[in-house]
C-alpha cells in the first residue's frame, strides 16, 4: 500500500541518519581508548590486541566514510566491527567491564539500525559468541576467569552468565521489536488516513467545481435567454410604441401622444435594465487584458445609479495570466461588489486592481456599517468567491477597515514586474 510504502521509506531515512550519528560517535569516543593503547599505556595489552583493536577502529572509519554503500551493507559492517571488539574484549577480560554489555547492546542496535530480523540474527551471533568464548575458556584455551563467589568451576560460571544473557536478551529484543511493529503501523494508519483525508479533499475541490461551472452555465443560459427572450420583446414593444406615437401625433392627438411617451420610457428603462441584468449574468469571455475595462465598466454602472460613489484604481502590469484567472477575479470583485451594495449600505466603493510584494491584488474595499459580530463568514456568496481564489492557487481574506468598512481581498501570486505605473479611472 502507498502508506506503507511511504512510511518504509521515512524509517530508512531516519535509519541511515542515525547510523551516521552513531559511527561517527563511535569513532569520536573510541579515539581514546585507541590513543592510550598505543601512546600512554602500550604495554597494558599485547600488541596483537592493539592492532587489532586499530583495525576494528579503521574499519568502523571506512563505513562511515563509504556514504555510497547500501545502508544494510554498512549497518552490517559496523555490527561485524564491534562484534570483533566484543570477541576480542571476551577474550581478554571476559565479562568484566562491558563485556556483557557489549553482548546486548550489539542486537539493540541491529533492531533498531536493520529491523526486528536483523536484531534477532545479532542476538543469535551474541549468543554464539558468548558460548563460544564460554567453551574457550572452559578448556583452557583463553585465560581463565575470576568465578562467581560459590560456583564451583569456571563452566558454572560461564553457564550461569549465559542464562542470564538468554533472561536479558529475550524479554528487551521482544518489547522493542513489538514497539517498533506498534510504532510502523501507528505511521502506517496515520499516513493512509491522511491519504484518505487528501483524496476526499480532492472530490470535494472537483465536486465543488463541478457545481460551480453547472452554476455558471446556468447562470448563462439565463442571461441569454432574458437577453434573447423578454429583452428582444421590449425592443419590439419600443419600436410598436414608436410607430403608435408617430400616428397618433399625425392624428393631432395630443393626449394620446403622450401617454405613448410615457410607455415607451418605461420600456425603454425595462429593456436598459434587463440587458445590464443578461450582459452580468452572462459576462463575455475576459481575455488577460480584458479584466481592467471590464472592472472599469462594473464600477462605471454602480456609480451611474447615482447612488454610491464609486472608484477603481489599477496599474497597467496588473494583468491576469489567462482568461479563466481573468473571469474568476472579475466574478470575485462582481460578487464582492454587490455584498458590499446589498449589506454594508456604503457612501463609498473602491475597486484595486494592483501588483503587490510579487502577487495580483483584488481589493474591494467599502466604507459602510462593516462586518457585525456575529456575522455570518461561511455564506454561500463568500465561500464561491474563496474558492474561486484556490481554483486559482490563491487566497481571498474578509477584514474589517478601522473606521468603519470592510475590505476584500484576493491575492494570486505572480512573477514580479520590473517597474510599476498607476492611474484612476
């Protein structure tokens, strides 16, 4: 599974990383011991042994300088080095000092460094060491070695430690080996689940698409059909008016003439209406270029109802990448627009379209009633404008202006332009 395949590959990162910590931590310490066998003390231990003790220390160095091996090959390289120190430390000391250490600590590091396979292969080579020595020493073949008090000869000795060894050894390579088994799975239900969360996110960002362009297709068909349907039917009624006000001003009737007028102003505005009503449900595809003319002339209609005053301020390097981007800010600065009209109750709308610290900028901002307390920030209007802004891989935010008024904006990020130039329209 991809979950666990992708944990594996994380615990081997960690591995190799922690080998390195540990052979160059290794080398750092053992250049000691190695310095006082060979230049304060070398007559404490026969030459033999410190040239063997040299060559397991430049062995343990090759490893580490070898970053190009297989992590198993150097692992197990480092393990074969201190299992040499560990024989050669049985034979001369036998389990005095860390001789008995050396036997455990060996197979924790195999689990922990290669796998629970590995550590089990490390705890059998411990164990075949220490009976080896055992048997050495036995028959007189290594130096014989102090005896626990009351046993009776050296094998006692040797067999009372081996059990002891197997009571260790046992009980501290199961728990680790089912930690590390608790540990792999706990990652390996945390990445799938993740997984799971990522592609049902993923749905989700299609699925709300999908609505999103069902919507707009909607939302087109509607503004043609007004455009194509009770519009052309005002235009026609307009025209019939015309032709009545023209007969009955030939007729001399006056009265008449003017209630003719007064029902081709109400159509004419009807028709005035209905085609914004179409030209906003149905904008025309924006090119890149487009968006600016296209916001200039959104705010042109707001402030000609006379009601808000109205500003749009750009500069000329503010420009989309492409025409999708170019729509779905304009859709974002349309929707935004009309909160601000139908909720804030503004005297004054400004309308950015800038470059800023290397993004697009789409600022809204109003100097109205501003957002209440408890004002609803998950509404259908301002979650459609958010995720239009991740449709383009940007972000959209909802403050509050000090003063009063509320600011909208949309950030896209964009490579930097060289100079910059501004103006009002």
């Amino acid at each position: 599974m991809a979950g666990s395949a992708e944990v594996e590959s994380i615990i081997l990162r960690w591995r190799e990383r922690a080998l390195d910590y540990v052979l160059w931590a290794g080398l750092g310490i053992g250049t000691v011991p190695l310095l006082i066998l060979h230049l304060v003390a070398p007559t404490s231990v026969s030459s033999g042994l410190r040239l063997v003790g040299l060559g397991i220390y430049l062995l343990v160095a090759g490893v580490a300088l070898a970053r190009r091996l297989a992590h198993d090959v150097r692992a197990w390289g480092f393990l074969l080095a201190l299992f040499g120190l560990a024989g050669v430390t049985l034979a001369a000391r036998g389990l005095e000092g860390a001789g008995r250490l050396v036997l455990v600590i060996l197979p924790l590091f195999a689990t922990v460094l290669l796998g629970a396979r590995s550590g089990y292969v490390a705890a059998a080579m411990s164990l075949a060491l220490y009976a080896a020595v055992a048997v050495l020493s036995a028959r007189g073949v290594l130096s014989p070695l102090p005896l626990v008090r009351g046993a009776s000869s050296g094998a006692e000795f040797w067999l009372l430690q081996g059990a002891m060894l197997v009571l260790i050894l046992g009980p501290v390579m199961f728990l680790i080996n089912r930690f590390v088994g608790l540990m792999r799975g706990a990652l390996v239900a945390e990445r799938e689940a993740a997984g799971r969360v990522a592609e049902a996110d993923r749905e989700r960002r299609r699925l709300e698409r999908v609505v999103l362009e069902a919507g707009e297709r909607e939302r087109m068909a509607v503004g043609h059909q007004l455009h194509d349907g009770p519009c052309q039917h005002l235009t026609a009624a307009l025209l019939r008016c015309k032709v009545a006000e023209n007969s009955f001003a030939a007729r001399g009737s006056r009265e008449d003439v003017a209630h003719i007028q007064a029902i081709a102003e109400m159509l004419d505005a009807s028709a005035g209406e209905i085609h914004d009503l179409a030209r906003g449900l149905s904008p025309p595809a924006l090119a890149p270029g487009a968006l600016a003319a296209a916001l200039s002339d959104l705010v042109h209609r707001l402030r000609s109802s006379g009601a808000i005053e109205c500003v749009f301020v750009h500069d000329d390097l503010a420009q989309p990448e492409d025409a999708d981007v170019s729509s779905q800010l304009f859709r974002i600065a349309q929707e935004a627009v009309r909160n601000a009209v139908r909720h804030a109750k503004p005297g004054r709308v400004r309308v950015e379209l800038t470059r800023s610290d290397g993004g697009l900028r789409l600022r809204v901002q109003d100097d109205g009633i501003g957002i209440p307390p408890d004002a609803d920030h998950d509404r259908m209007g301002l979650r459609i404008m958010r995720y239009r802004a991740e449709l383009m891989g940007g972000s959209l935010s909802i403050d509050a202006v000090a003063g009063g008024g509320t600011v909208v904006t949309c950030t896209l990020p964009l490579a930097a332009p060289d100079s910059s130039r501004g103006g009002d329209a």
